[in-house]
C-alpha cells in the first residue's frame, strides 16, 4: 500500500491511492475521524502517472497550489505577449500588479491558518513522518516506536522543492516564458524526486540531505503524545480500509 500525508493545525490527513482518512479535533477537543473512498482513477490518468516526464505534468496539475502559479504565470506571459506591440508600460504595469494581487489573495487565504497554528501544524507535519516511516519499515505502531521514528521523510514536498529550485533557476534563463519555465522545471525536478531510493545516489544524496536539513531544522517539531496517538489512530483506520477492499 502507497501513503501519503499532510498535517494541518487541528489533526492530521493519510491517503492511500484508495481512501483518505482525516483526523480532527475540533474547537471543543471532540475527536472526529472521517473517511472517504478516492474516485477510481481513469485509464488515462494511471497510464500517463508511468510515463517519465509525463507523470510529473500530472502530479502539477493535481496540486492546487502549483496550478494557480502556472494560472498566473500564463496569464502573465499572455498579458506582456498582447501587450508587446503596444508598448504602453502602464498597461504592462497594471497586467503584474493585478496578477501579483490575485496570487498574493491566494497565499494568503491559504497560510492564513498556518501563521497562528504554526507549532501544531509541524508538530503532526512530523507525527506524520514517522507513522509512515513505521509502516513502511514495518515497526509495530506504538506510542513509543512511533516516537523513536525519523522526523523526515523523503516522500516530503519539501525534496521535490530542492528539486524545483534547482531546475528553475537554469530554465528560467533558457525559456522565456514564466509558465512554461515552471512547468519544464517541475517536471524535470519530479523524476529525480520520485526516483527509487534515490536519497542513496551518491549524486543525489547531497540535495536530499539539505531536504532533510530544513525538514528537520524547520518544517517539523516533536509532536505530543496527543499527535502521534491521533496519527496512530488515523493510519490504522486507513489500513483496516484498505484490508476490507482486498488491497
């Protein structure tokens, strides 16, 4: 079974490519547990998901952040492209402040909880690591082997963005367009982050090593006890659903 996770200020979220199970406790501390089964990937969708390349245009598309950068970016390269001829700066000008404002909403309607939940948000960003890390290593999920268990993970976004840095800084240079640029660079960076014990290539390990680094350093915190049982609890409902669908 293939996981993943994200945590938020209030619990904590596993999917496998079947369900997904959320662990909330909400303002009055009541525990809720929701579950729900994934819609049946398409034909399509799964063969282009083995395709180099190809596969990591699919896993942009799905993040809804990264689609309304590439939104914003064509919009952009559309607006100075109609623009050109014209040469009227403050119409150019106008196009970017608009675009920048629209984008600027979004981050900020989506980091809104993160600035007063930050510490809680990290510290199930790391219950989330290790319970996974506990699966996929096959370590019995108890309060403390969960707690011994690594807070980083090399299936984390955050290697994807040392990645996507990487690449778009030489691409940006080479393709003109701001769209196009992010997409090339996201697609190159998703195939060395996707890559198969690829943290152990001596080329690569360096990369994922400072991945690890800003996991460790930043991006995660030593979860309570509260954390790792709401993560303990989340990801043995996942796999009890998946053993009743045979999977």
């Amino acid at each position: 079974m293939n996981v993943g996770g994200n945590a938020f200020s209030k619990g904590i979220n596993f999917a496998s490519s079947n369900y997904n199970v959320k662990f909330t406790i909400d303002k009055n501390n009541n525990v809720i547990i929701s579950e729900h089964k994934k819609k049946t990937m398409g034909y399509t969708s799964r063969r282009l998901r083995k395709i180099p390349l190809l596969k990591g245009l699919v896993s942009l598309l799905s993040n809804r952040l990264m689609f309304v950068l590439i939104i914003v970016s064509a919009a952009l390269d559309m607006g100075m492209f109609f623009t050109e001829d014209v040469r009227n700066d403050d119409i150019d000008l106008m196009i970017i402040v608009i675009l920048g404002v629209i984008f600027l909403i979004y981050i900020i309607f989506i980091l809104k909880n993160i600035c007063f939940n930050l510490k809680n948000i990290l510290q199930y960003h790391a219950a989330e690591h290790k319970t996974i890390y506990a699966y996929e290593n096959n370590i019995e999920m108890t309060m403390e082997n969960i707690r011994k268990c690594p807070r980083t993970a090399k299936r984390c976004g955050t290697n994807l963005c040392v990645f996507l840095i990487i690449f778009a800084v030489p691409i940006s240079l080479l393709i003109p367009f701001a769209s196009l640029s992010v997409i090339v660079s996201f697609m190159l960076a998703y195939e060395l982050f996707d890559l198969n014990k690829g943290d152990k290539y001596p080329l690569l390990k360096i990369f994922f090593k400072f991945g690890y680094f800003c996991q460790e350093k930043f991006l995660t915190k030593e979860p309570t006890d509260i954390q790792i049982n709401a993560s303990i609890i989340a990801f043995k409902k996942l796999i009890e659903l998946n053993k009743k669908s045979g999977l």
